[in-house]
C-alpha cells in the first residue's frame, strides 16, 4: 500500500496492489480510516519499520482493532516492511509491504531494496508535484498576462489616436517643442501598445489558445512589401537591404499577418545589431511543398553562449544596465513559436563580429490542426 501525506501531514491511502486482484479490497480494508500502526510510527518517526517475523502472539502490535486482526489473518501476513518517503527532509508518505501466503520472511536486504525504492518513488512524486505546481503558476501568469494586455490595450489606443489627432491639426497652433514631444508620446505609445501584443501573442501560445488564419497569398509580394515598411529603418543606418528569390512568384496558403510577424521580427533584429554592411532575405523552395526564408545580416553575432538561450522568452543578448540595444526579448521567442505552429523549424548560425543568419523552412501548405 502507498499512502501520502494531505495538507494536514495525515497519511491518506493513495493505492493498493495484490498478486491476487481478488484480494486488494481486502488491502482497501486493512488500511481503516487510511491508517494503520506501522504507517503511523513511519510518519511520527521518520524510521523505516521492519517486522521480518509475525506470530500469532504479536498480531496484536500490527493492528488497531480486532477486524484489521482478521483482515491481517486473511492475507495470511507472515512478514511486513513500512519504510518513509522522504523528500527535502519532508515526510510526503510512506510504502507498506505485506508478504503472505508462504512462510518466508523479509530480511535486511530487503529492508534496503524497498528503502530505495522508497527514495525513488517520492523522488518522482516530489518532480511530478513541483511541475504540477509550476504548470499551475504557468497557467495564471498567462491569464494574467492575457488580461492586463487586453486592459492596456484600450487606453494605449486611445493616446496613440488623439496624439495622432494632435498631429494632424499642429499647423500653426503647436510650438515646434509641443510637436516634438507629441510625436514622442505617439512613437513610445506605438512601441509600447507593439510590447503589449507581444505579451498577448505570448500568453495565447503558452495557453494553447493561438489560432493560425491560414489564407491563400503570393510570398513574393509579402517579402517585398515586408521590407518597403523596414527600409526606412535600413536607411538611417545607411545599410543595404536586399532580397533575392530563385521564383519570381509563389503561391502558398499560411497566416499573412503571422508570416509578416517572422519576417519584422527577424529584419528588424538584423537591422538593430547591424551597424554597417548588408541585411538580405533570401527565399528558396528546396522541394515542392517546402520553402526556406533566409535572413542574413553582417552584424555583431551571437556568442555561442547566447545561441543556446537566444530563443528563451525575455532572453536580452545584452543584459548589462548600460546595455546598447533595446527591445523586450520577446520577438525570437514568439518567433520561434510562430514558426513551429505553422509546422516549420528554425535554425541559426552566427559568429561573432561577422553576422548571424536565420533559417526557417516552412510547409507550402500550412494545415490547422
């Protein structure tokens, strides 16, 4: 029999098991009220308990009451070990062992074997209870992630629309400082309402509620289109933005809004940590029903430390407080999401100093499952 401590420390009867399957509701009933005197001295004492011989003479130690007496009779007990499971210097239960039927009795060697396994079996308790426990905290980070970006969302919307407004009508009623610092207001809301569906996106993959809307569209056309909107950001630091494809046209069926997702996330990391050379999007069709997107900067690289956490949620290549280079550590990990829910892979390949390049290869036909 196994029992395991409740929130009160008393032992509860988890399970029972019998070589005769006739007979474990006779082992059901051994354990009244989910307790017996061995499993009781094992959670007072800690110590394992070892009865290597019982007699008739000595039926009266092993049991409360005369019904557990003749319980003990009918599973003919010759011989009994309760040993602790012991977990962070914690009694979480303990296992009681019954052998019956013949007249062997247990002996120290197998006192030790079962105290192993004992120590064993609560080791993978404790694991399984740890990550019960962690899913759990899981779960209510990402509902509450979900919620406060759901109630951000509309006040953001809101100072991101009337500065807009502000904008619009400056000519000749706004000082060229009130300008100024509007269009600051309108650019740090537009990044912060950016971080807010980040961390939206981010607690709907964690909670399996992310939904792809897959849809016929010509990738081609949503590359270039993707880096018309970048290039701005290319120009500033006088970089070349190129792309090259071995199909002047191709036809395939994904999420538009998610496809472009991947590539801003990937283009606009390459153009962040590049500060001179190139950033180029390569698109390649290795065979028929499957694609590779290449993103390749000639920018600071990725240490080999760094490539193993790179795709790890918040994860800040740089985590220095003086740190150059922005961001919320987000776009990887939503990236690499996004990726694999469309039933593709990534890679990457970086060297310090030289530059870093991205590989996704993705279905042609992404299906919703």
């Amino acid at each position: 029999t196994i029992n395991l401590a409740d929130t009160e420390n008393t032992p509860r009867l988890i399970a029972v098991a019998h070589t005769d399957p006739d007979k474990e509701s006779l082992v059901w009933k051994l354990q009244q009220e989910n307790r017996t005197p061995q499993t009781n001295y094992v959670f007072d004492t800690g110590e394992s308990l070892g009865g290597y011989y019982v007699c008739k003479g000595s039926m009266a130690l092993i049991a409360f009451n005369q019904e557990q007496r003749q319980l003990f009779r009918e599973l003919q007990c010759h011989s009994y070990i309760c040993v602790p499971l012991w977990t962070r210097e914690q009694i979480i239960g303990s296992i009681l062992c019954v052998w019956g039927h013949t007249p062997r009795s247990y002996t120290e060697a197998d006192l030790k074997l079962i105290e192993d396994l004992a120590y064993r079996a609560a080791f993978a308790i404790e694991n399984a209870r740890l990550y019960k426990e962690a899913q759990e905290a899981a779960r209510i980070k990402s509902q509450f992630l979900a919620l406060m970006s759901h109630e951000l969302r509309t006040p953001m919307n809101a100072i991101i629309g009337f500065s807009q407004v502000l904008l619009r009508q400056r000519s000749g009623k706004l000082a060229p400082q009130q300008v100024s610092m509007i269009e600051r207001i309108h650019n740090n809301g537009k990044n912060l309402l950016s971080l807010i569906s980040d961390i939206l996106d981010l607690s709907k993959i964690e909670a399996n509620r992310f939904e792809l809307k897959p849809e016929p569209l010509n990738l081609v056309q949503l590359i270039a289109t993707t880096l018309d909107s970048l290039r701005p950001l290319a120009d500033e630091k006088k970089l070349k933005l190129r792309f090259a494809s071995e199909v002047e046209e191709i036809e395939i069926h994904n999420d538009r809004d998610r496809l472009r997702q991947i590539l801003i996330n990937l283009l606009s990391n390459a153009i962040k940590f590049t500060q001179e050379g190139h950033v180029t999007v390569t698109l390649e069709t290795p065979c028929p029903k499957t694609l590779q997107l290449t993103v390749e900067d000639t920018g600071i690289g990725i240490t080999p430390e760094d490539k193993v956490n790179i795709f790890q949620e918040f994860y800040q290549v740089d985590q220095t407080s003086t740190r150059q280079y922005s961001g919320s550590g987000l776009g990887l990990a939503i990236t690499k999401s996004l990726v694999e829910l469309m039933g593709g892979e990534i890679e990457l390949e970086s060297e310090v100093n030289v530059g870093t390049t991205f590989r996704v290869q993705l279905p042609v036909q992404v299906q919703i499952a």
